[in-house]
C-alpha cells in the first residue's frame, strides 16, 4: 500500500514539473513571437512595378504565356 501511495506522489510531482515545463515553454514562444512582423517583406525594400494584367476576355493575349499554340 505504502508503494502504491509514494509511486502515486512521484507520478503526479513528475506531471506537476511537465507542467511547469510546457507552460514555460509556451511562454517564451509567445514572448519570441511578439516582436514578430506579420509577413517577411522588408520595409526598405522597393516595390516591385505592377504590370496590368491581361484581359480575361481576350484567350489571343494569352497565348505567348501558356505554351498552347493548337486551336
């Protein structure tokens, strides 16, 4: 009876550190995360030109990009 009780203690103290240890865990990864940006661009980097795209309603100006010649 007296094994069963004391293996009972070390079994919950072993959960109780597990514990502690998760919660430390989570802790520094939030603390870590917070001074994260949201995107990995870089705030000096210049902005690419934009190009129009093609009009969807025109398949010919389409057909240099994608390779398919037959018809």
């Amino acid at each position: 009876m007296a094994r069963d009780s004391q293996s009972k203690g070390i079994s919950d103290f072993l959960m109780k550190v597990m514990s502690l240890i998760l919660a430390i865990m989570v802790w520094f990864i939030i603390k870590t995360a917070a001074g994260l940006s949201y995107s990995n661009a870089e705030p000096n980097r210049p902005a690419r030109p934009e190009q129009t795209p093609p009009p969807l309603s025109n398949p010919d100006a389409l057909k240099e990009n994608n390779g398919t010649d037959s018809e």
